[in-house]
C-alpha cells in the first residue's frame, strides 16, 4: 500500500532509473510459470531479497491480491510493486564482540565474520563491521562517505576474513594508495565447482556492472568495466569441486566471484553466480586468508593470516571424506 502521496510509474518507466525509486510500479506477466519474485528482480531491476521483503510487507500484488515471493504467473496478471520512501540511515555505535587481529593508532585489522555486513545500508542498518568498529573505538577516518568511516576496502556480507580499517586520515591516505598501486597483498581461500584444468592461472577479464542484471557484476568488453585481474592456484581437488587459493591483483566489486563463474567454475554457495548450493552453505564458500601492508606511519611491512570459519572448514573435510570413500 503506497506511503501517502507516491508517483506511480509503468515498467517503461523504470528504464535508468535507480532500482530503489519510490513509487508504484505496475507490470503486466509476459509469460507462465515464473516466480512472483524472479520476475520482478529481473524486470524491476531489483535484488530478489528487495522483492522478498516487499512481499513480506505487503507491498507486492497480483491481479490486486497479496502473494507469497513463491507464487506462480500466468500471462496477463497485473503486478503492482510499491516501493516506500526511504529511512534514512545513520551509523550507530553497538557493542559487538570483535576478533581483532592487531590494533594501533593508526588502524585495525579484523577477522570478519561470515553474515556481517562491512557498513550501513537499506535493509542492514543495524549489525554492522562499521557500528562494532565505532562500539569499540572513539573514531574513525573522517574520509570517504559517511557510512563508511575509516572504511578502506570491503569483503562481501558473505565472505569472512581478514580487513583493516584507517582510525587516521594519515592511514587511511597510505592505505588507499597502497591499494591503487597493487603493493597490498590480498590472498584468499575458496571452494569451487568443478575440477579446474590447470594447476595455477591468471585470470586477466575486465569487470563491469551486468548490463541484464543490475544487482550484479559481469565480465565484460574493455570499454564498458575496469582491468581486474585474479590469480588462482588449486590446493587439492575433491571429486566435483576444487579447493583453490586466489590472489588479488586488483580489487573489483565481487572480482573473485565473478571470475570464477567466467572460466566455469563459481564459489560453492554463491547466491548471486552459482546457480545451486548442493553444500547447504547458504553464502559463497570463499575467505580472506592473508591480509599484507605497509604500515603508514612506521613503514613495517605487516601480515596477517586468519583460518576459515568453522562451516568453511566442515565442508572442506566433508568433501574430503566423499572423495576419500569413492
């Protein structure tokens, strides 16, 4: 139900815009059988987990009536999508427990954990790496945005491991050039599907926003994505996957992921580039292992290492087992 004025659009309309704009959208069903919320990620330019909790509010109708994110269309079914104005979002200190790895001055490295989210956003505005940071510490950085204080690269909701944050502008300064200039040693650890060809490998493919499906990011041609470039090598392989560490040579949003998925073989449980997760790991099985800098203030060359999270670490040793017993 629209929040009290609301412009109202066709799915015409939509067309460059942003995905989040407030509104009522209308679509009319193409074609049978496909779900209420695939359809509208991929029409409306929306995450399916947006879509989903419209529909758990109520926002989302069919033919008038509200519907489950798992209802089927038929051709001709009215859809109307009502996308509410936007709360705003504030960082807000909380007190959650932090693994931290090394702390200074200047900066902070820590292990994150698997399910938190690096900074504020629509929907994660609570439980965050940012509010914990800000729990435990007076300030950080005061460059960049500010929902992301101190914040100097990010790792996926999903993804676990090793980051380190600027306290200073100093350190936030070095750090972020030690990043352009590729002197910043980011190594991970990731199960994969598939049996990969070659022991070791460069991936070299320019990433870009997916033209199709804007939630994501693509492999594309030079002109339209930035030079990301991904070093793998393959530590073991386990009947239909393959454990394999990977170095960043740049840092794209999403590059490991996307990557893997361009030469065939997707992060085990990812739910945007893997299209099943027969691991029940509900998260991409993929960890930043080794973190390496220099220090910004006392030129020491830093590094750090952190084991994957205990889920990693059981499906390696399942999948260990299967292969063992074949």
């Amino acid at each position: 139900m629209p929040d009290g004025e609301i412009d109202e659009y066709s799915a015409d309309a939509l067309r460059g815009k942003a995905s989040t704009v407030p509104g009522l959208w209308r679509f009319v069903a193409e074609t049978d059988g496909e779900r209420v919320d695939r359809y509208l990620a991929a029409r409306g330019d929306w995450s399916r987990a947006f879509v989903q909790h419209l529909i758990a509010q109520g926002r989302v109708t069919v033919d008038g009536h509200m519907v489950q994110a798992s209802a089927k269309l038929r051709v001709g079914q009215a859809l109307c999508v009502t996308v509410p104005v936007p709360e705003a979002i504030a960082v807000v200190p909380e007190d959650i427990l932090l693994d931290i790895r090394f702390e200074d001055e200047d900066l902070i490295v820590v292990n994150k954990p698997r399910g938190m989210v690096v900074h504020p956003a629509p929907g994660h505005t609570r439980g965050t790496l940012v509010g914990a940071l800000l729990g435990h510490i007076e300030s950080l950085s005061s460059i960049g945005k500010t929902l992301r204080p101190g914040i100097v690269h990010r790792i996926d909701k999903d993804t676990s491991g090793l980051l380190v944050v600027a306290k200073t502008d100093l350190a936030h300064r070095s750090l972020s050039e030690q990043l352009r200039e590729h002197t910043v040693t980011r190594v991970y650890e990731a199960i994969v599907h598939g049996q990969i060809g070659p022991d070791r490998g460069l991936i070299d493919a320019p990433i870009g926003r997916d033209p199709h499906r804007r939630q994501q990011m693509a492999v594309v041609a030079q002109e339209a994505g930035r030079p990301a470039r991904t070093h793998f090598q393959v530590l073991e392989r386990l009947q239909s996957f393959s454990y394999v560490e990977l170095r960043l040579e740049t840092g794209r949003t999403h590059q490991i992921r996307v990557h893997m998925a361009y030469i065939g073989h997707p992060i085990a449980g990812d739910p945007l580039y893997a299209t099943r997760d027969p691991l029940q790991l509900r998260g991409q099985a993929l960890h930043a292992r080794t973190l390496g800098f220099t220090h910004p203030r006392t030129s020491e060359r830093l590094v750090f290492h952190a084991d994957p999270p205990a889920v990693f670490v059981a499906a390696l040793a399942e999948l260990r087992r299967v292969a063992q017993s074949m």
